[in-house]
C-alpha cells in the first residue's frame, strides 16, 4: 500500500469515526465538585470544520489553579479540528479561588448547524 493511499485511508476513517457523535449546540459541561465557574468564555466554531460539516463532542481534563485559573488542559477525547477551539476556550475560564488545586472533566459538544 503506498503512503498516499494510507494517508487517504486513515483521514477518512478518522473523519467517519468521529463525526458520528450526536450534536447538540454548542455547550460545556463540567462535573460538580464545587467549584463555581466564574467567566465561561464558549469556543469558537472552526470555519474549517463547519466547511466539513464536522460536529461533536471534545472532552477534557482540566487543572484549575488555587487562584481560579486553569492552569492545565489534558484533551481526553474529540475531533482534531475541534479541539483547538475547545482548548482556547477554556484556557480563558476563570473560577472561584480555592485553598488546593482541583481537576475537573469538561466536555463542549459543537453543532455543525451554528
């Protein structure tokens, strides 16, 4: 198999695979652990995934600082072309101050209708 045909193969099914997800609007949700989320900035949609009629659902770990700032992301699981988005959005979250770091799951679901 040459590396062109590999490629073509391993795109397309990267992109059946995953846009497969349901969508719903855009949203975020996050697991309750007590921590208040003070600003919520929503993503932006990638007009290159919109092109592609690319749509569902990015999840992440992240690491919020004592202060209330993330301090770290971990992408546990969504579209590539979705993700940076994701990423850039909830770097620019702000939550409530906190004696110790927390960590908490957020998914944000992207609706190719928007």
């Amino acid at each position: 198999m040459t590396r062109k045909k590999l490629c073509r193969g391993l795109a397309l099914a990267l992109l059946t695979g995953v846009i497969t997800f349901v969508s719903f609007a855009p949203a975020a949700f996050g697991q309750d652990d007590g921590r208040k989320v003070r600003t919520k900035i929503d993503p932006v949609y990638p007009e290159l995934a919109k092109r592609m009629n690319v749509a569902g659902t990015v999840k992440l770990m992240i690491t919020i600082s004592p202060s209330g700032s993330v301090k770290a992301t971990k992408v546990i699981g969504g579209h590539p072309l979705l993700i940076d988005a994701a990423v850039q959005a909830v770097n620019r979250w702000k939550f409530e101050p906190a004696n110790e770091e927390t960590k908490q799951i957020i998914e944000f679901r992207f609706n190719n209708n928007q």
